[in-house]
C-alpha cells in the first residue's frame, strides 16, 4: 500500500535520515516510536510534502508519489480546533474546502457525531469542552477527508490516562471500522503495543529502524500479558541505549 525507500532529509549540514525504509501494508496500524527529536514528525512532513525531502521514493498503491498530500489525513497533537467555529462547524471544514455537497457533508458528519459520542454537542464551541472532546471532534474532521491513508502523530500525548485509553478504541477504529491504513507516532510504549500491528523502533539522529515488533491477537490487548510486558522492557532498553548515544 505504502511504499518508503531511501528516503533522507537534511537540514543544512545536519542529517535527519538517510536511506530510510517503510512498508504500510493496506489497513495496517504501524506505530513508530524513538527518541523525542530523532526526526519522526519531520519524516510526516516530508511524506505529506510540508518538507520536501533529499532523496528517495515513495509509492502509493504500487505508483510513484511525490507526496502523500492528496491521498492522505492528518491528525495532530493538538486539535487545530477554530475557536470561533463550533464543533460541527470544525468537522465541516474539509468537505467545504473540497466544495462537497455541504447537506451530504452534513449527514455524514452527524453520523460520525453519533458514533464517537458528541451527539447533542454539535452547536458547543471548542471551548467550552474537555480536551477529550476535542480530539474526538479531531477525529471526526479527519474522517471527513474520506482519505485511505492516516498519519496520527501522537494524537492522544496531551490527555490524562484514563482519557486517553478511552479514545485508543476510537484510534482502533479507524482501522476496523472505516478501514484506513493507519501510520502512527507515539512516546507511549504501551499505547503501541495495545494499538499496532507492527511496532518500529527508531533510533537518534540520523533516523533508522533498530527494531520491528510483529503483533497478533485481539486488540485493544491486555498490557499485562507477559509477551507484550517483555517486549516493553526490551524497547525500553533499546531507547535508554539511544539517549546514551
């Protein structure tokens, strides 16, 4: 489905990654985790072309791209929420952008409302609700897009933990539920590994894979199965060696 290799990046002299690789597999959930400023945010930039990049190729679907832009949604750490507009407002910005036929927009978008739990909220300004709110009403103007591809970059970092675990199903389903192909940045080890089917570990500056985890079974998993405990210690390690470095 999604296709990176040999990609790099350079800022001046300084090197962000060089000959890097990626394959997201259709309605895959791949989950990359490093260390804070090894380049994860800047590899989505230069995927969805915010950043143009040194070298490399990417392909989608088996066609080469120069960037992700068109085929691709983007959900952030924080919400960008329009304070001015109200929620359902926020969630209507991309099928107006796209010149959408806005009753149409409108019913799906009320559907979505239903589903994520933010019925009877539609006229509330960002506001006026609570930071889990606001991500799900995130999350439902990145559905409007109607894009295959999702890049999250840690969309749930600035939650408290039980808010949190409750929207990782809402991430879930994304993948099981709309069938999106789903590439995500997190600093939570065990958010990955209740989320993801693969797990890259990257390392610092220049960014390369360490290590890939493989995952099955059921999600959202139990973070205290003991397979999915030693594989947090062993990325733990891997991360504290990198910091070291």
């Amino acid at each position: 489905m999604l296709s990176v290799s040999n990609l790099s990046k350079h800022f001046g002299d300084l090197s962000i990654f060089e000959d890097f690789n990626l394959e997201l597999p259709a309605k895959g959930f791949t989950v990359l985790i490093g260390p804070s400023g090894c380049g994860k945010s800047t590899l989505f930039n230069v995927l969805t072309g915010v950043a143009v990049r040194g070298g490399g190729n990417v392909s989608w679907c088996g066609e080469a791209v120069e960037y992700l832009k068109d085929t691709s949604a983007y959900m952030q750490q924080k919400d960008l929420l329009l304070p001015w507009f109200s929620l359902m407002d926020n969630a209507l910005l991309p099928a107006k952008i796209a010149g959408q036929d806005m009753a149409e927009a409108g019913k799906k978008a009320q559907s979505l409302f239903r589903q994520l739990g933010l019925e009877g909220f539609e006229a509330y300004l960002p506001g006026k609700i609570s930071g889990g709110m606001r991500q799900r009403c995130a999350l439902v103007r990145t559905l409007m897009f109607e894009r295959e591809l999702v890049f999250l970059d840690e969309p749930l970092s600035a939650l408290d933990a039980i808010t949190r675990r409750s929207l990782q199903s809402l991430l879930l389903m994304l993948q099981v539920e709309f069938g999106k192909s789903i590439l995500m940045i997190t600093h939570d080890i065990e958010e990955a590994l209740v989320l993801a089917d693969e797990i890259l570990v990257l390392s610092g500056r220049p960014m390369r894979v360490l290590e890939r985890f493989s995952l099955d079974g059921p999600k959202l998993r139990r973070i205290d199965d003991p397979q999915l405990i030693r594989i947090k210690e062993y990325v733990l390690n891997l991360l504290q060696e990198e910091l070291v470095k």
